[in-house]
C-alpha cells in the first residue's frame, strides 16, 4: 500500500474522517448513557424536593412551568405542588460563572422551609458555599424567612443576609433565585 501524499487535501480527507468518527462515537456513548442519566436526574430532583421541603416522603401532586420576563428576559419556573408544600426550581443568569440554579421550599405562608443547589458554575471554594451558607444555623440563614416580610439581598446592599464571605456576586444572584421564586410561588399560588 502507498503511503498518501502530505498535502493539503489528503490531511482534510483525513481530519474530517477522524471527526465523522468520532462524533459517531460520542453521539453513541450519549444515547447509550442517556436513560441512566435521565433516571439520576429524576432521582436528585425527587431528593431535592425532600430535602426542601425538609420531609422524608413527599408526594408531588402538580408540576407546572411558567414562563416570567425578568430584566428583558424569558426564564422559565417549575412549580412543584406537593403534600408537604411547594417547592419552585429558578435560575439567576448573573452568577460568578453564569447560571445559578436553585430549587426553594416554601409552606402554605411563603416561609422558606429549605432550598438547595441544583446547578452552578460558581468558584469552587468560594461561591461554591452556596449550597452551605443560607442553610440553618449558618452565617447567611434563609430558612424559616418569609420573602415578603423579610429583605432577602445582602447586607451590603442595605438587606438582612450577610454575604459570603469574598463572594458577594455569587451571595447576590443566588438570593435573587430565591425570590424570584418566591415570586413566582406568590404569583401561582
């Protein structure tokens, strides 16, 4: 067999070959791994919503999006209406490093029974915190807060929360996800 030419259109032939083949490849391995993936996505929302709403069982009665204009911008809320209360997944575009997603529990009265972090692209270390530092007995504490009594923005800017420490883009976007849900979870009520 005759070794090819090094010119300029044997290497494409042999670039775009490689690239066919392995874009085969990859689109193989994500239809292959995709039902597992979508049953662990399941399976971490379904936890979500317990630890939310801060029960053991929760039986999810209602799901429902809603599509809301924020700054100019469509984004989209899941409402989950449950037994043990409502808790609405919102997203902030305006993290550290880009979309903070969070799912917040709220009672009957809009109080904060629990939330946690689904997405985020935040500094590990740092914004990272997150997912620690509004919890209960923390330094930033959100729960047992209700939105329209209390002022959820940091305490820089005049609110209740203080701010994670050398974090505070990632403290301001993650309370703006929580009332917006808040918000919304009013609006649909």
């Amino acid at each position: 067999m005759e070794k090819l030419k090094s010119n300029l259109q044997n290497m494409v032939i042999v670039l775009v070959a490689v690239a066919v083949i392995c874009g085969g490849l990859l689109a193989f391995v994500n239809q292959a791994t995709k039902p597992a993936i979508d049953k662990q996505a399941e399976k971490t929302l379904a936890d979500g919503i317990k630890a939310v709403l801060a029960a053991d069982q929760v039986t999810v009665q209602d799901t429902k999006e809603v599509t809301r204009n924020i700054d100019g911008k469509d984004q989209v809320f899941v409402i989950y209406t449950t037994d043990k209360g409502t808790a609405v997944q919102s997203t902030d575009p305006n993290g550290f490093g880009g979309n903070l997603k969070v799912l917040v529990g709220f009672d009957e009265n809009g109080v904060i029974l629990g939330y946690t972090v689904l997405e985020h692209a935040e500094t590990p270390g740092l914004g990272a915190k997150a997912s620690d530092w509004f919890q209960k007995e923390q330094p930033g504490c959100i729960v047992g807060m209700n939105p329209a009594e209390s002022n959820l923005t940091v305490s820089k800017d005049g609110g209740e929360i203080d701010a994670i420490t050398a974090s505070t883009i990632t403290s301001r976007s993650f309370l703006r996800a929580v009332q917006q849900a808040f918000n919304t979870f009013k609006e649909n009520k």
